[in-house]
C-alpha cells in the first residue's frame, strides 16, 4: 500500500512539474508577442460572481493585468481567489506619482529592448537570406563551369578526331602515290580542293565555337 503511495506521489510530482514548465512556456510566449507589439499590460474581465465582490453594481469588472511583473496564472488566481474589500481597494485605487514614474520608466526600457530584438530579428533574417543567396550563386557559378569544362572536351575530341582524320588521308594518298604508277592529275587536285570546301563548314564552325567558348571563359575568369 505504502509502495502504491509513493507511486502516486512521484507521479503527482511529476505532472505538477509539467504544469509549472507549461505555465512558464506559454507566459513567455504571451509576453514575447505582447512585447513585439508594444502591448505592457491587457484589460481583463473575470466572471460576473468574482465582480459582485469587488463591486457593488452589476457592471462588469475591469481589472488592468501587468504582463512584466509577477507571473500571469498567479496573478489570475489572486483575482478569483481573493475575496478582501481592502485587497480590492489596493487593486483599485489610484497609483502613485512615484509608482507611475517607475511604470512609466519600465515600460519606455521594455520598448526599447523589444526594439533592439525587433532590429536583431531583422538583421538576422538579412543575413539568412543573403547567405542562400550566396549558396544559389555558388552553385550557378558550379554548373556553368561544369558546362564549359564538358563543352571544351567535346571540342578537343572533335579537334583530335579531324586531325587524325587529315592525317589519315594524307596517309593513304601518300602510299598511292608512292606506287608512281600514277601521279596527280589536275582533276585530283580539284578533287581535293572539292573536299576541302565541303567539308569546310564543319571545322570552321567548330573553330567558331572554340574562339567563342574561349573569349567567354576568359571573360568570365577576369570577372
């Protein structure tokens, strides 16, 4: 029996604990909003039997909750739970000169710390976005130098495919022609004047984009 009592005391600790760090939770986060907004203190009602007894008429009870000074769920149970005409009196009556001085003074110190976190929040969010920035650049910058790198070895391949193609054929004309049962004949020589320009098109474009692949590399190193 005395071992079950234990349990549940551990276990009442335990939830009592959770309440607490909930409070604490949602209080900050009620206080940070309210402080973004430059909200110090909100007007709250309670129910209408808790106004009969700080109130002799039927009106509703307006009571000014401080959201800087004690914790908000305690502060609401003082109100529900205390029933004392003079603790009404001290909730009621009219502050201080030196009480609204201080209030005052706390309050313009709250403003300008909520917005110093304002200008930090800003600052930080500045930063995020141009570091993403920075992040999207650098990987632009990565693919078009991937590109460029793939596009000039495609142009080497090209380049050592014509050469071994020239080479080839100077290759297996020579050989012809080292037989010397026949020599070149003015129609040879059109003939191969006629390769040249048919197949010029091809290696002058290829020289066209090689130039054009280089000027824009060159370009872009110097920038």
């Amino acid at each position: 029996m005395a071992h079950h009592n234990i349990r549940n005391y551990e276990r009442l600790n335990d939830l009592e604990n959770v309440k607490e760090s909930l409070s604490d939770m949602l209080q900050f986060a009620i206080r940070a909003v309210a402080s973004d907004c430059g909200i110090y203190q909100v007007a709250w009602s309670p129910w209408y039997h808790i106004c009969k007894t700080y109130i002799e008429v039927n009106g509703p009870l307006i009571v000014m909750v401080p959201l800087n000074e004690e914790p908000l769920l305690s502060f609401r149970d003082r109100i529900l739970h205390d029933h004392d005409l003079e603790e009404k009196k001290v909730l009621h009556r009219r502050p201080k000169r030196k009480a609204t001085e201080e209030g005052r003074r706390k309050q313009k110190d709250d403003y300008e710390t909520a917005l110093i976190r304002k200008q930090q929040r800003k600052e930080r969010d500045i930063a995020m976005r141009s570091k993403h920035q920075s992040e999207k650049l650098g990987r632009i910058n990565q693919r078009f130098v991937k590109s460029q790198q793939l596009g000039y070895a495609r142009l080497n391949k090209i380049k050592v495919w014509m050469r071994g193609e020239q080479e080839l054929f100077c290759r297996r004309r020579a050989e012809v022609l080292k037989e010397g049962i026949i020599h070149p004949t003015a129609e040879e020589n059109l003939l191969l004047i006629t390769i040249f320009a048919i197949t010029s098109p091809l290696w002058l474009t290829v020289i066209f984009i090689y130039n054009m692949y280089k000027k824009t590399r060159d370009r872009y190193r110097r920038t």
